[in-house]
C-alpha cells in the first residue's frame, strides 16, 4: 500500500511541474502597469453602438455619444495586452485624468465617462501617466487610416467581416489579416480591433483573431442625420 501511495504522490508532483505553463508564468506579471506585449486599438462603430442602445432602453434620454453629433468610427480605447490576456485595472490610487486630458480627448472618445472609465480600466496598465496615455491612444489612432466607403455611411450597408478587413487591409500598408479582428452583435458590426505593437506599428495576435466575429452577413447603420436607405457596399 505504501508504494501505491509514493507512485501516486510522485505522479501528483510530476502533474504539478507540467502544469506549469506559459500562463502560469503571465501570471507573475499580471497587472503590473507597464508589463505587456502589445495593444488593441478598438474603433467602435458609433451608429450601431447607438443603435443597441435605443433597442436595450427605448425610454432613455440619448447620452452624449448618440446626441447630434454624426459621429461614424469612434476610439472605444487603447488596451495593453498579453499574447494571451490582458490585464485590467492595474493602478488604483494613483493620478486621474483631470478636466484638460478628458476635454482634450472627446474629438476621437465621444464622452468623459468613457475617457475615464478607459483610464481606469485599460490606461492604468500602460505605465504612464494619464497625459501620455492619451497622447499615445491620439497616435495609435493616427497611424490607422479608415478606408473611404467607411468615413461617413450615407445609407445603411450590409457587409461581410472579411470585406470590411479586407478594406482596413487596402488602406493601411503593412497591415496584415491576423491584426484585425471585426467585432459584431447578432446583426451589426461593433467595431474593427486592431493589434498594435508598442511603437504603434501593426502587429499579429492569434488570440484577437480567434474571436472575431463569425457572421456571413452584417449591417452597419448610417450615421445620424443620413438617409434610412439601405445598400451593399459587396454591389458597388
């Protein structure tokens, strides 16, 4: 019985050493501001975010994103990343954004509270301070150009995810269709995750990749004060 119990103990031991992973080692680095290996810039489609709003709680009063304002691709935020995972929320304590960074950010993050809660959230692990966070999200946001069909919807589209890449790919040399994912609901197009290395040049990561949306058919609604037309941009 006791040669049983060693064979069993040795086993669980030799379990222990194999279960000890690259993950495992991303573990010991796990929120740590300035410990990562690359960014996700996230361009959200501002007409369908608005859109699932208006569905989710029709009696609501707009919030600042879906007020006037026709905005079209909009920076969701600027996330650091693991080759798998990411961390979140690696600083608490520490310096706010004050009114000037927030203020100087609503051209491309269409709400204080967004700005903010990317700060908290996503900023706090990029090991700068709140100013040069943003100047950094203002560049990554730069060094992508939105092809032409997608500055500005007039009417309703209907793509597919591989088109929509395949026009981020047209207008942006160097990019390459495992450092873009197109992120959707169960009908719309959200947003366009691009991988981004850390001085901003295009980078691969499998992981975003995997998760991108699967869906053969999307529609991406126009932006506000544009005609409720309907067209495919796979016809023209």
């Amino acid at each position: 019985m006791s040669q049983v119990y060693s064979r069993l103990a040795a086993a669980a031991a030799l379990s222990a050493v194999l279960s000890i992973s690259p993950a495992s080692a991303q573990d010991q680095r796990q929120n740590e501001p300035g410990q990562f290996d690359f960014y996700v810039l996230a361009l959200s489609w501002s007409p369908s975010y608005c859109a699932g709003a208006r569905e989710r709680a029709p009696d609501r009063a707009p919030d600042q994103q879906c007020g006037e304002r026709p905005y079209s691709f909009v920076v969701h935020g600027l996330w650091p990343q693991y080759e798998s995972g990411f961390p979140e929320f690696c600083k608490r304590g520490g310096p706010r954004p004050d009114r000037n960074a927030v203020s100087s950010m609503l051209d491309l993050m269409p709400s204080p509270r967004l700005v903010l809660n990317e700060w908290n959230r996503h900023g706090t692990c990029s090991g700068q301070s709140p100013r040069a966070y943003f100047e950094t999200v203002r560049k990554a946001r730069a060094a992508v150009k939105i092809p032409a069909d997608y500055l500005a919807l007039k009417e309703e589209v209907t793509v597919t995810p591989g088109e929509l890449e395949e026009a981020f790919i047209k207008s942006n040399p160097g990019l390459t269709a495992d450092a873009i994912a197109v992120a959707c609901d169960n009908k719309r197009v959200t947003e366009i995750r691009l991988c981004l290395s850390k001085d901003l040049g295009f980078h691969s990561c499998a992981e975003i990749d995997r998760r991108a949306c699967r869906r053969d058919k999307l529609v991406m609604p126009p932006s506000r004060g544009s005609a409720p037309a309907r067209a495919s941009l796979s016809a023209r």
